[in-house]
C-alpha cells in the first residue's frame, strides 16, 4: 500500500478559460494505492489494484475538491503453449461524474520458443477514459467548444512475432 501527501504552491495551472496562470494558493493532494496479486498455479496470477486520489483548493469555479477513482483486476494465464490475458480498467472523477471502463484480452500462441501468434482488443467496450482539451481560436483568442477525447481506441490486433 502506497499513501502520500503533498502541499504545493506556485503552480502553473490551465484555468476555465483556458489560459495558464500561475496559481498561488496552496494545494493539496493526496492518495492511497493498493495492490494485490494472488498466484493460483505456477503460471497464472490474479492482480487486483485500486487508487483514490484527492485534490483540494483548486482554482476551478465548479467544484473546489477533485476525486479520482481507478481501479484494474488483471487475470492472466497459461496453458499448454497458450497465454490468455484479461484485464478490466474502472475509472471515474469528480469533474465528469462518469463511470469508464476499458476491457483488453488477448491470447498468445507460441508455436515454438522463437515463433508466436497473438490475437489482441484493446478497449472491447468502447468505453475507455476521455480527456478534455479546451480550444482556443488562435485568431479571436476566444474558447471554442472543449473536446472529449480518449486516448485508447478500439482495436483488434493479430500478429506473427518471429525472433531469428
């Protein structure tokens, strides 16, 4: 288990509008992480991880305290020439007020210790964590609509890993 606690002051800071300042007030930040791995056969792991993480004196006219909440259980396994992978992100903050989830599983066959074959999804349910980004008009300096983006795409991948 991991818990810290920061004060920090004189900050640079992207405010409502936009614009970077820096922020003289103090903040403070703090957070506890977790993480626990069980090992139920030679080969094969279960790992469960959570984090809380909180953010006080913020400069935002909206909320004055930010929270953020991630958690990831992890399975994964061998069989025989085969490994399997799964593992399902959680994550939610205060400032979206929405539950993301990011699901990946993948298999791996390997054909022989310098050839392999995976099959890989990336983010299965579309759902993964999105960012916000303002937008300026670099001609007005007024702010545009903000974006929501997410940073991991849906895919799927397959390919062939030969090492010579």
């Amino acid at each position: 288990m991991i818990v810290d606690y920061t004060q920090g002051k004189d900050y640079y800071i992207p405010l409502d509008a936009g614009k970077i300042v820096n922020y003289d007030k103090i903040l403070k930040m703090s957070g506890v992480e977790t993480r626990w791995t069980h090992s139920y056969h030679r080969f094969d792991k279960l790992i469960v991880q959570g984090e809380y993480r909180l953010i006080q004196n913020t400069p935002s006219q909206y909320f004055s305290t930010y929270k953020q909440y991630r958690a990831v259980v992890r399975n994964i396994n061998t069989f025989n020439k085969f490994d399997i992978f799964n593992e399902l992100l959680y994550d939610r903050n205060s400032i979206s007020n929405k539950n993301f989830y990011n699901y990946s599983a993948g298999v791996q066959y390997n054909y022989s210790d310098s050839f392999t074959f995976a099959l890989k999804g990336l983010n299965l349910f579309d759902d993964a964590r999105t960012s916000d980004y303002t937008r300026t008009n670099p001609a007005t300096f007024k702010q545009e609509e903000d974006l929501d983006i997410s940073p991991i795409d849906r895919e799927i991948q397959i390919s062939a890993k030969w090492i010579f």
